[in-house]
C-alpha cells in the first residue's frame, strides 16, 4: 500500500467535506442553531472515513489495491488431456463425439486395444459411422498377433466402403483384407478404385500402383508366399515418360505396364508394375515383392530387359497397336533412375 494513496484520499475527504459543511454551518448559524452541533459534526465527518481506513489497514487486505498479478496458464500435458475427456465422458457417455476424439487420441498413441473400444462405443451411438468403422477394423488388426483382417473388421470395411465409396482408408484396408485371404483379383480391383483418388505423384499412389501390380501378377494364381525386397535386394527405379509425337494417342483407360525380365530366359517378367496410364510421367520402382512366381524374380536374374508398354486392352500381352519403349538391358544391381521414353507403335 503505497503512502500516496492515503494522502490523496484524505485530500479528496477534505475537499469534499468542506463543500458540503461548511455551507451547512453557515446555514445553521444564520438559523440561530448551537455551534456544538457542527462542530460535533465535523468531527464525526472527519473520523469516520478515518476511523474506517485505520480498521481497514488493521484486518483487511489493502494489498489488494495493488492489483492481483496474474498467474501463467500450464498447458495440459497429454495424459491430463485423456483424463479429463475420460472424466467428461464417465458424466456424459453418450458423447458420440467425445468418444471418436478419445478413440483417434488413443490410436494416435499406439494404444490400439484402447482405441478399438472407443470406436466400439461410437459405433453403439452411430452405427452408421464410417470413421469409427474403419477404425475399429484398423485397430482390431493392430491388436492381432496376425495381423489380419477378418470377422467383424472385415465386415465393418465392406459396410463402410459400401456407405463411402470413396473412403481412401477404407478401401486400402479392404484391399489388404483381401490380398490376405489370396482374392488377388479382388485386391486389385479395390485398389483400382482407390488410385484416382489419389495425388498422382505421391508416395501413397507409388505404393498403391506397386500393390496392384503385386496383385495382377498372383490374380489366377495358386496361392504362394508372398515375396518381400530385402533392403540390400535389387530396386530398380523406372522413370517413365511419353514422347510428345504420340501424346494424342493417349486416352482415358489405358494402362501403363512397366516390366524388367531376363536378358536369357523365358518371357515372363520378373517384376513388373500396373498403373493407369494417365500418371505419366511416372516413376515405379521393380523389386522381387512384384515377380510372378517366387522362383521368377529380379534376384533370379543378373542382367534383365527392362521396357513399358501402354495397353489399350488392358492386357498383359502386347496387342498391336500398343505404344512401347525400352531401356535396353541394365544390370540388376543398378541403383541408378532408368529412363524410358515411350516412343513407338507395337
């Protein structure tokens, strides 16, 4: 409490005393009454704010003229977050909302088992909800020594895709389902449905195309193991591009073939990816996850053909008519961007 102030309200109580009693006693004794009574009054007028002041200093909290600084916000940490969305959803557990955000901050954190009964409780509000759907089925596969996808998470990707048809994650999962199950044909067609809903240049569509031709390659197939690249194994990356005298050739439809197979051998591919035509430029990369048989793959070979066709049939087998291009023969263990440039009719 700072001395000035109490000078500056004492002379503010003065001042406005003395406008108000001084004309009041002027007043009186014109009226012929005691000047005791004014004096009296004075005095009581005078010791009252002081006498209110003096108890105010001795039992209050004049510090609080001061004002009261104020104290910095800590933000809440993770887990305080998840406790007090925990809390509000034990009083309101038909927060629909609340529990699709608990279930996404659970999924976000790895803790799958969590977050598949959270999206078990949205799905018990809103069945119909494609988000909690997919979700479930993601975590439920998470949760899976196996990993697969089967039972109700499968049957909740159909229901989603089904309400959603153009639910990027849903469809991949769906796609993933089935390739498990070996309906390689099913894959691709799922996945097809995926691709122009992708950036063409991304990551996602590279992967997606390198899937489907994954799953072209095993279609009609009896069912094998899957071949996965090793990090050390060959990786041959495939920039694709058109030559401009035959960019009115390309339509809507055709598809992009990019393959490597032996320089000696049989004419089978040893990898070889499918992607819409409509992509070009593109880039692929050939690995032994895309042969046609585990026997038949880039590893098997040290030199291959590597060459891209665009079909209008769709077919693996040239028709003509088709437009081609090739870089020649390159050995498997290049890791140097091959260039071809289609620039011919099959």
């Amino acid at each position: 409490m700072k001395p000035v102030f109490y000078l500056a309200a004492a002379a503010m109580i003065a001042v406005a005393l003395a406008l108000l009693l001084v004309p009041l006693v002027r007043h009186g004794r014109r009226q012929g009454r005691p000047r005791g009574i004014f004096v009296l009054a004075l005095i009581v007028a005078f010791a009252l704010p002081l006498g209110a002041a003096g108890l105010y200093l001795l039992i209050g909290t004049p510090v609080a003229l001061n004002g009261v600084e104020k104290q910095p916000e800590q933000p809440l940490s993770i887990d305080q977050a998840v406790a007090e969305l925990q809390s509000h959803l034990q009083a309101e557990p038909k927060d629909a909302q609340g529990w699709l955000l608990l279930a996404q901050t659970y999924a976000t954190l790895r803790k799958s088992a969590e977050a598949r009964d959270a999206y078990e409780h949205v799905l018990n509000l809103q069945p119909d909800s494609t988000i909690a759907m997919v979700g479930w089925a993601e975590s439920d596969s998470i949760v899976r020594t196996d990993h697969r996808i089967d039972g109700r998470a499968l049957e909740l990707l159909q229901r989603a895709v089904q309400l959603e048809p153009d639910n990027q994650r849903g469809l991949w999962l769906l796609g993933i389902s089935q390739f498990q199950h070996d309906r390689y044909a099913e894959a691709a067609t799922t996945w097809r449905k995926l691709q122009p809903l992708l950036d063409p240049g991304s990551t996602v569509a590279k992967a997606v195309a390198e899937q489907i031709a994954v799953a072209d390659a095993r279609a009609g197939q009896p069912p094998v193991a899957q071949a996965t690249a090793t990090p050390d194994g060959p990786a041959l990356q495939v920039q694709v591009s058109l030559a401009p005298k035959l960019k009115d050739q390309l339509h809507v439809g055709q598809t992009l073939f990019v393959y490597a197979r032996a320089e000696q051998g049989p004419p089978m591919p040893l990898a070889v990816a499918r992607l819409d035509a409509s992509t070009l430029p593109a880039t692929v990369t050939l690995t032994d996850a895309m042969g046609m048989t585990p026997q038949l793959k880039l590893s098997s070979a040290a030199r291959v053909f590597v060459g891209a066709r665009i079909s209008s049939s769709g077919q693996a087998i040239a028709q003509s008519g088709d437009l081609e291009g090739d870089a020649g023969v390159v050995e498997v263990s290049t890791r140097a961007p091959i260039k071809i440039e289609i620039d011919k009719v099959h």
